[in-house]
C-alpha cells in the first residue's frame, strides 16, 4: 500500500490482495452495518415533518438517505467481492 497523495482524504495505490482484503468485511461488521441500517431505516420512519421549518425535514432526510446509501454500497460491495473470489477460487 502505498501512499500516493496526501490530505485530509489520502489516496492509497492498493495491489489486488489489499484491495481484496479492504473490501471484505467479516461476518461481524456485517452485523454491525446491518444494524446500522435498520436503526437508519427506523429513524426515517420516524421524522416528524415540521410545515414551519419542511427543510429540517428535507434535509434528516438527506442525511439520513445517504448513510443508507453508503452502508448498503459497503455490504454489496464486500458480498460482490466474496463472489468473484469464489469463483476465481473455483477455476
């Protein structure tokens, strides 16, 4: 792993195994995220709309979405790359 641009968001050049392992998440932190989503789903469920101030609605909303989003990317991304290593496994 090596670094290749510095900041407060560093960019990494990874090879294919770090790549592999960074991606894959444990069985464990798949609960964790899978937890995380529910809570996430709970709490838009629960957002009180406010006609005296809809943007604070609109934007939990937002917020909220895109933790949804990201979290979601993470598991399908982790079970996208358990696939593809079982099936290059398996040739």
């Amino acid at each position: 792993m090596q670094l290749i641009e510095e900041g407060s968001y560093p960019k990494y050049e990874l090879t294919d195994a770090e790549l592999i392992l960074g991606v894959s998440l444990s069985p464990e932190q798949k609960a964790v995220i899978n937890n995380d989503i529910n809570l996430i789903i709970a709490q838009r469920l629960t957002i009180a709309y406010d006609p005296d101030n809809p943007m604070i609605f609109v934007q939990k909303e937002a917020e909220l979405k895109g933790q949804l989003i990201m979290l979601q990317f993470m598991l399908e991304r982790s079970n996208l790359n358990l696939s593809s290593l079982t099936q290059s496994i398996g040739n």
